[in-house]
C-alpha cells in the first residue's frame, strides 16, 4: 500500500513525537536503537520516490504488526486461537454450515456490514466455526472483538456503579469493528440483560458494524425472549443464519473412548 503523504509532514510529526518523549522523560535516542524492524524504524511505513513524488510506502513489516495488534485486541482465548477451517471436525450434518461460513470469509461479506449467526445445539461446533473466521479476520488485521456472552453480561452488571469504567466498556463493544459473541442468551436473561444487549445490538444495526453469533437456539426460541433483539440480528445476518443439525461432537468423543 501507498501512503500519498510527503516526507517533510512525516519528519515533521516524528520531531513532535520525540519531542513529547524528551519531555516526558523518555529516551528517544534508546527508542530509536530497539527499533524491531531496521528497514522502517517502526513507523511501518518507508520513505520512497515514486514518479518523481516522495511517498510512504508499507513496510513489510506492517503486515505483521497489525496481526499482533489485532489479536491482543480481541479477547480472544490461547485455547481458541488455533481453530481454523481445515481442523474442523467435517460431517454431512455440518458440511454446509461450514461452507457458509468459509464463504463469509473469502468474500469479505463484513465489509458490507453482513453479519452471521451459527445456531445450533450444545457441542455442534458453533464456537470453533465462529472461532475460524474470527482467527481468519486476524490473521488479515481485521480487528474482531470477542465477548463470552454469559461472562460478559456479569462483568458489565458488576461494573455499573463505575459509570466511567461501564461507558468506557460499553462503548467500545458497541463500536468495535467487527463483535464476536458466543452463546447469546445462555443462561436466563433477565430484563436488565435484554436492555444492555439490546442498546449494543441496536447500535451496531444502525451503524452497519457486522456481528458474529453463536447460540445454542433457534430464530423462534430467541425471538420469545426479545424481539426487538433478535429481529434486528436476523435482518443483519439475513443471508447467513445458519443452522448446524450436528450432534454433541464432545458427548459423541466421549463415547467412543468407553
């Protein structure tokens, strides 16, 4: 990627920059020698003259650096890191569902705002489906934001005495780009339940920010415990709500080790 933007504006912003840490009390000379990367000094992009016109240019470490981020950023479990497409335990009950789901991937169906939810029952699969393309997404530098439903509803209740900590959280659910939650509505919602999720699905439907969705119910189960809700999530994941028939994969390895 090209970045049109003279050098002098970029030097001139790396001369604030140093400045500011000089007067912070940091060492900009040691900063400047722990560099990662040689080639650009971790500004991730290189000065180059192209066409007789100074430009920036990626660095081919920028890539990479934006992975890390992207994964630091999302939440996402060590345990889950490693589910991908192809370790995915494929049967003829799961075979489409999974397809769907790489389709949502390779066509970059996010980008549109499009959003998708895996229903099915306990142990189909619907988190390590979920997890893959989360993990895809990463891998690309796409910032996904990953929330355990049930977990997250108990942190956000504790914290609601903290006006700014909840708002500070709240917001940055409702706006991240690209919202991964597992296992809506497990458990019993209470009303104060619905009304948090409904102020962050409501947000993100108006503002087109795509969501990923597992749940171990079905479109008519979750339409009885909030309309308002789950309307919105099927008219923004109309083109993949997927339903998984698999069986109970742990329950069914279980049995196989008897």
């Amino acid at each position: 990627m090209v970045l049109i933007m003279a050098i002098a504006d970029i030097q001139s912003l790396m001369q604030q920059l140093q400045a500011k840490q000089r007067t912070s009390g940091m060492n900009t000379t040691s900063e400047i020698v722990d560099c990662k990367c040689d080639k650009c000094k971790d500004l991730e992009y290189i000065p180059t003259i192209i066409d007789g016109q100074e430009v920036m240019v990626e660095c081919s470490c920028k890539a990479k650096k934006n992975h890390e981020r992207a994964l630091k950023y999302s939440g996402i479990y060590e345990k889950f890191r490693s589910k991908t497409f192809s370790n995915f335990e494929e049967n003829p009950a799961n075979k489409g569902v999974k397809k769907a789901c790489i389709e949502y991937v390779k066509t970059k169906a996010y980008q549109d705002g499009a959003s998708i939810m895996i229903l099915g029952r306990v142990g189909s699969g619907k988190t390590h489906l979920g997890m893959a393309i989360a993990n895809n997404l990463i891998h690309d530098g796409v910032f996904v934001k990953y929330l355990d439903y049930r977990q997250f509803i108990t942190l956000i209740k504790q914290m609601i005495t903290d006006k700014e900590g909840y708002q500070e959280l709240i917001e940055s659910v409702k706006r991240a780009d690209i919202l991964f939650m597992d296992d809506l509505f497990k458990g019993e919602p209470t009303e104060a339940d619905k009304k948090i999720l409904f102020e962050i699905i409501n947000t993100r439907y108006l503002m087109d920010k795509p969501v990923i969705i597992t749940s171990e119910l079905l479109p008519s189960d979750m339409i009885k415990i909030d309309e308002g809700i789950v309307s919105r999530l099927m008219e923004m994941s109309q083109k993949y709500t997927l339903i998984s028939t698999d069986k109970n994969k742990r329950l069914e390895h279980w049995r196989k080790k008897k």
